[in-house]
C-alpha cells in the first residue's frame, strides 16, 4: 500500500483523552510518519484532538499544540472522530466520555479496568445498541493478549478457571521480599522509587487493581455478571519476610492470585496472597511480569506471560483495538456482550470456599499446646497437614507455630481462628494465607 492510495481512501479521526504515560504511546504511534497503523488500516488515520487536564503543560511527545485541549466537547462533538481512544484512567469523568462518545455514535478503545469492571456490560450493551464497538484490551495484563483470546479464540471452551498475576507492582515486591529477604515497607520504597508504585500504593497492594482485572477476566470467561464489588479481596501488606521463610521451607512461593473459578452454578473470584509450589509456572513469574493462566475444557490450561504495564505494551494494546475498529468502519455491527442476557451464574460466598491453609502463630511454649491448637481446628472439622515450631523464645516462653492444613471450608478455618485467639495459650494469629495446590498437569 503506497502513500498515495492511502490518501486517496476516507481518513479515520481519532480523538485522544489522556496524554500521560499511556496516551503518550498511543499519540506517537499515530504521529509516526512511517503510518505504520494507517498502513495495517489501508486508510488515513489522524489524529484530530487530545484531551489533557493541563493543555499548556510542558510535553515532549511532538503532539502539535494546536490540538491539545482541555474541552471534552472538542472531542465528542467532532463529526470528524469516529474512534475515541480512552486513557484518562479512573471511574469519573472517564466513565461519562465514554458513554457520550459512544452514544454519539463514536467507537471507544480504553485501558480503563476500573470502567470496565463496574460498567462493561452496561456500556457495551449502550455500544452495541449505537452500532459501535468497545475495544479494551488494554485494561487487563497490559501488553498482554487476554480479552481477545477469552472473547474469541477460546470460545469453543467451558472455561473452568483462570489464575493469574495481574499486579505488576505487588509482584515486584512479593519478588524483593521472597529472593531479598525485604520486609513489606522496604518493598514498597524500593517500588515507589523506581516509579512502579504510586505515591498512595493502596490500589495496588490491597488488591483493588487485580479485583478490577479479574472482574473482567471472569465476567469474559464464564459470560455471566462478575462486578468488582463481587471479588473477595485481600492484599499484601499483612506478609512477613518470616512468611516467606517458611513458604520456602514447605516448598512454596507466594503470589497475590486472582483466581476464578466455575463450580456448578457458581463462580468463585477472589484475589489474596496465596501459597504456589514452586514448581508451577505461576510460582516462577517474577518482577513487574504478569501471568494469566486459563483453564478451558478443550485446550487444557494455557499460560499467557508478558509485560503487564508500561508505556510500549499497553500501546500495543490498545492499538491493536484501534486497528481492529478502524478496520470494521463502514462495515456495521457491534461488539459482543460480556454475557447474553439471562445467564445466571451467582458468585460463591467467600466462607464456602475449600482449600488449603497455612496458619503462622505465637503460642506459649509448654506441653500440651499443640494439642489444644488440634482440638479447636478438629472440632470444625479441619485437618492438619504439617507442623513448625520455631523461633521458641526462652525469655517470653513464646513458641513460632506454622500449621498447614488439609483442604477445608474457609467458614471453619476462620471460626476456628477466632477459637484460637481466645485459647489463653495462643498470644496471637500473625497470619493465614490460602494454600493452592494443583494437581500437577
Ligand atoms: N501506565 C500503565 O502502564 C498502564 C498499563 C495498563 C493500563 N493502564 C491504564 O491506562 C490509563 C491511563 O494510565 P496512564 O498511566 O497513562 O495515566 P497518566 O500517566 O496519569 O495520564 C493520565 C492522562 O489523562 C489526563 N487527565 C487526567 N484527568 C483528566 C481529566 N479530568 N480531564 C482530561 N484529562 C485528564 C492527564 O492530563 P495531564 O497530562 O494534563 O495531567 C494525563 O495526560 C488508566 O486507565 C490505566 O489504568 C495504564
């Protein structure tokens, strides 16, 4: 394809809100003057306008200052834009431009997980209904391809479970922390400093940003109503370096998992810090890497690993959906729901989950402990698996137990918790994390 024949075709208008980190990606991508997207299109594509906060704001990305604005109206009541490319972040206004773009009948791409996790069936029913789509694949694992391959490839399957690391940052320091010794806050720094954590942390230490991604993933994958509010969420900040000692000792790495799974008629979806052996493919993905393990009846589990945040992955992201738009302009249709009305999956309590468990404690140190420790976690029905006692403290007459369990209910591990703290016995429970086992493939 020539210049020339590209001049000769329709352009394609494509308005920008955000020109941060992101968006930065996506407008240099669209200046290039390689056209390598208009090429792949086989049309003109411009860029019409870019929406910022600060439009007089110092900024090195060759967008012409012409077309910075800080107007929203620029952009949505452009006739001249067809495809709107959302990388504002954050629920509001986000949330509303998308929803005026698409109900001006503008195509939207967005990288916004929050968006998505609690209005995607919403807003894609109103794109669907306007004759146009709602791309987002860059909202989930960055630059890796996992809403394509749930909405499309992988069709063919009853997917039963997706496991996954989808928090760069947390894997970042559950990494230092496991391979360093490094205590949480130490972590934290470290990761503030290299400019992978933000300023307030708790979106992604508490699990909040993997709540949102797999809210996604698991309203794709089992085409049923998965909100964020839905997932159980537990974060990182309550490990220790000594939790990291002992997972070693057992034979197991910890990972911040968000795991669905279809049971019956019921979807578990949950993100926690978990106990991974460690020679699982999940227990071996480090650093800032993301993961996303996916189960399907047909295909066996499949493990996509990649990059999950940065400027260039999760460009290509997003253009990649900006292709795909650009691509079916004038052809009609729409996208496809998260899930066709009427499905009726409900989402499984957290205290009916089985698994098994690790639970670190201070007890007194003398005879007979164990065996008060055994009867509260007997008589709820829960067994014991393996025992550490360690780090006995002569001077407070303290002794470091580690129980794991057999698989049991979540309800009766934690009312057994509650049993232990009130033993005289037990000075306190320092920690509980969830132990997944698979069976080897
Ligand atoms: N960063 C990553 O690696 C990554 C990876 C995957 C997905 N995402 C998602 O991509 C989106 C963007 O992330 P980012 O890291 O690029 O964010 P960012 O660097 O903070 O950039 C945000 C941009 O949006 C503009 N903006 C903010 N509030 C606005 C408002 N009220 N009106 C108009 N413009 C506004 C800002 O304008 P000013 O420049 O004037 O301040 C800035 O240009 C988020 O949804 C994020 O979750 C990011």
């Amino acid at each position: 394809m020539t210049r020339d024949t590209l001049h000769g075709a329709d352009e394609i208008g494509v308005g920008l809100m955000g020109l941060g980190v992101v968006g930065g990606g996506v407008a240099a991508t669209l200046l290039d003057p390689a056209q390598h997207v208009a090429r792949t299109v086989g049309r003109p594509v411009s860029l019409k306008r870019v929406l910022v906060r600060q439009p007089d704001k110092e900024r090195q990305m060759g967008v012409p200052p012409g077309i910075l604005t800080a107007d929203p109206t620029l952009l949505l009541n452009d006739p001249s834009i067809q495809v709107v490319v959302e990388v504002i972040g954050g629920e509001e206004p986000a949330s509303s431009y998308i929803r005026q773009s698409l109900s001006r009948g503008k195509s939207v791409v967005t990288a916004n997980k929050e968006v998505m996790a609690k209005e995607g069936q919403e807003l894609l029913t109103l794109a669907a209904a306007r004759g146009v789509d709602l791309l987002f694949e860059a909202s989930v694992g960055g630059g890796i391809p996992i809403v394509g391959p749930l909405m499309k490839d992988l069709l063919a399957n009853d997917i039963r479970s997706i496991q996954a690391i989808i928090n760069g940052t947390t894997n970042y320091m559950l990494t230092r922390m496991a391979r360093d010794g490094m205590d949480f806050d130490e972590a934290l720094k470290e990761a503030q400093g290299l400019g992978f954590a933000e300023a307030d942390p708790a979106n992604d230490v508490e699990g909040i940003d993997a709540g949102y991604k797999l809210a996604v993933l698991a309203s794709l994958a089992f085409h049923t109503q998965v909100r964020a509010e839905d997932v159980h969420r537990e974060g990182i900040s309550g490990l220790r370096a000594r939790d990291f000692r002992y997972a070693h000792e057992l034979g197991y790495a910890i990972k911040l998992l968000a795991i669905a799974r279809r049971e019956g008629g019921q979807v578990q979806a949950r993100v926690h810090p978990c106990f991974v052996p460690q020679e699982h493919m999940l227990a071996k993905v480090d650093g800032v890497f993301n993961a996303v393990e996916v189960e399907g009846d047909l295909t066996g589990k499949i493990l996509f690993h990649g990059r999950g945040a940065g400027r260039e992955p999760t460009t290509s992201a997003i253009i990649g959906d900006l292709v795909e738009v650009a691509k079916k302009l004038g052809a009609g249709g729409g996208p496809a729901p998260f899930f066709p009305p009427g499905n009726s999956l409900t989402v499984a309590p957290m205290s009916e989950l089985v698994t098994r468990y690790y639970i670190r404690l201070g007890a007194a140190d003398r005879p007979g402990v164990l065996a008060q420790i055994a009867r509260v976690l007997g008589d709820q029905d829960v067994s014991i698996a393996s025992v550490i006692q360690k780090d006995s403290n002569p001077g407070s007459q303290t002794a470091e137990l580690v129980v794991t369990t057999h698989p049991a209910r979540e309800k009766a591990v934690q009312e057994s918790l509650q049993r232990m703290r009130g033993l005289q016995v037990v000075r306190q429970v320092d920690n509980l994390v969830r132990v997944e086992d698979w069976p080897s493939d």
